[in-house]
C-alpha cells in the first residue's frame, strides 16, 4: 500500500512516530517526512533511518526528510507542509500522531493550564496539520489517506489523565467531521 508513496508524520522523531516512519520504508514508501519540534532530535532519527535503509532491505531506496516545526503553531505547520509538497508534489498519506500526555493527577488537582497545553498540541496541533494538509490548490493535491493517532483514552475516561483523556475525545470527534468531509475527498482513519 505504501510503495512509491510520500508521506508525512508528525512527532516523527521518536516513539510511534518513528516506528511508523521505520514501517514506511519497509513497506518502500518513496518518500518519508519526519515532523517534530526539535531539530536535534530529528537530525539522530534521520541518521537512525537511513543507517538502516543503507543496510539493504526493503527500506533501501527511501528518502527520508526532517522538518523542525511545533504542531501548535499554524504558520510553522504551513511552512512544513508546503516544504514537503514542494520537494515530493503530492503528500499521500499523512499521519498526525504528534502528542503530549500532559500532568498525571487525579481531575480535582488538575490544572487548567495543564489541560490548554494537553488541548493545544493534541487537539489544535491535529487541526493545524490538517488544515495544512487539506488546503491544497486542486483536488489532485489532496491526501489519499489521513491518520490520526487517538488513543483507548478517546473512548473511555482513564485515572489520572483526565485532560489527555478529553483532548483524545476531542480528537476523535475532529475525525468523525473529517469523515462526513471525506466523502468526496480524502479517506481518514483514527487509530
């Protein structure tokens, strides 16, 4: 399915992200863009890739790409995206996998500011990517699969995580429009 396709993850640096980013490869995605807030970061998962692609094996023949932007941040998502699209044309498969858990306390000793920063990266960064991604000058240029990494927690309320509990409800309802919005355009699927 990923053969010859570009792709786009968010907090690709490390964790899901990058084991996604290893997953495309082995599955010959043509291109991969990492993006994630620090540079560094990035840099070491980059190399991490293709060390392993020069190995041999299917993920030989990938290129891999870093992109330094915080997903709260539109202008910066904007600017990630239009790199990407301007370096490979068409982005086929986006995955906006980049979160934050945010404080673990139970909900009467959560803060609000701890619950805007929870909100801000899982709910308005997914936003941001997706409005970055879905903005496109004509409907060839749109993704053919979009992703966004939900979680149990979207679903059912766990102890202790109240505001990552409530930015993965908002995310998945998020989804659930973007799904009324894919009928004519681009398949979604929430993991």
């Amino acid at each position: 399915m990923l053969a010859g396709r570009n792709v786009l993850i968010t907090g690709g640096s490390r964790g899901i992200g990058l084991a996604l980013a290893r997953i495309c490869a082995e599955e010959q995605a043509e291109h991969v863009a990492l993006v994630a807030r620090d540079a560094v970061r990035l840099a070491e998962a980059k190399d991490e890739l293709e060390a392993a692609a020069a190995g041999g094996g299917a993920s030989e023949g990938t290129v891999f790409s870093v992109h330094t932007a915080d997903v709260t941040e539109a202008a910066a998502v904007e600017a990630a995206v239009a790199a990407v699209r301007s370096a490979v044309g068409k982005v086929h498969v986006v995955v906006n996998n980049a979160g934050v858990v945010g404080e673990r306390a139970a909900l009467t000793a959560a803060t609000a500011d701890g619950l805007r920063k929870v909100l801000e990266v899982n709910v308005v960064g997914a936003f941001n990517v997706l409005a970055g991604a879905l903005r496109v000058e004509n409907a060839d240029k749109l993704p053919d699969l979009v992703l966004n990494m939900s979680s149990a927690a979207g679903v059912m309320g766990i102890p202790q995580l109240g505001p990552y509990c409530a930015s993965k409800y908002a995310l998945n309802g998020l989804s659930a429009r973007l799904g009324w919005w894919r009928c004519r355009r681009a398949r979604w699927r929430r993991i």
